[in-house]
C-alpha cells in the first residue's frame, strides 16, 4: 500500500493479482500481476501485502513516464528479484494500465 491511497489487492479471475492504486503525482493505475509470479515475490519479499507495497514503490519511482516504461520497468525489477532467488530467467508478465 503507498500512503496516498489505499491498494487494494484482488485475485482477478484469469488467476492475476489485481490493484489498482494512485501514484503520488495522481497518475491512476492498475497493475495486473500473473499469480505465480505474485507468490514468488511474496515468497522472496515476506509476504502479500510487502510484495503488493514493492510493486508500488516500483512503479511511483518512474511514474511521471508512459504507462509503457512503467510496465517494462516493473517486469525488468521483478525479474532481476526473481533471477536473485533462482538463478533463472523468468519473464514476468506484469500488465500496468491506466484505471
């Protein structure tokens, strides 16, 4: 959860993890998450609520970019996480749209 707004965290029925959010700049968003890879970096991070605050605090650290940039930022970060941990490519196919 960022501290503007609160981040709600949804199972979507494609079996994504689902918040939407507002950026500190008050860009909305919403950041669809394939589930396998949201339990990975809960695994790595702590759990379900760090690992939603880590996507967060991810993408308002580009956020006055394109809703493109940001989404290949936030995949390019959560791959370096999950390399880290397992040593092994794994492209994440986080989604990020405007909400």
């Amino acid at each position: 959860m960022d501290t503007y707004n609160k981040t709600p965290i949804q199972l979507h029925p494609r079996h994504d993890v689902t918040m939407d959010f507002t950026t500190i700049s008050g860009k909305h968003l919403r950041i669809r998450v394939p589930l396998n890879v949201f339990d990975q970096l809960s695994v790595l991070i702590g759990n379900g609520y760090k690992t939603g605050c880590w996507i967060v605090a991810r993408c308002n650290e580009v956020e006055k970019l394109s809703l493109e940039t940001i989404e290949r930022y936030v995949n390019i970060m959560a791959q370096m996480k999950l390399h880290e941990a397992c040593q092994q490519s794994i492209a994440p196919g986080i989604g990020v749209q405007a909400a």
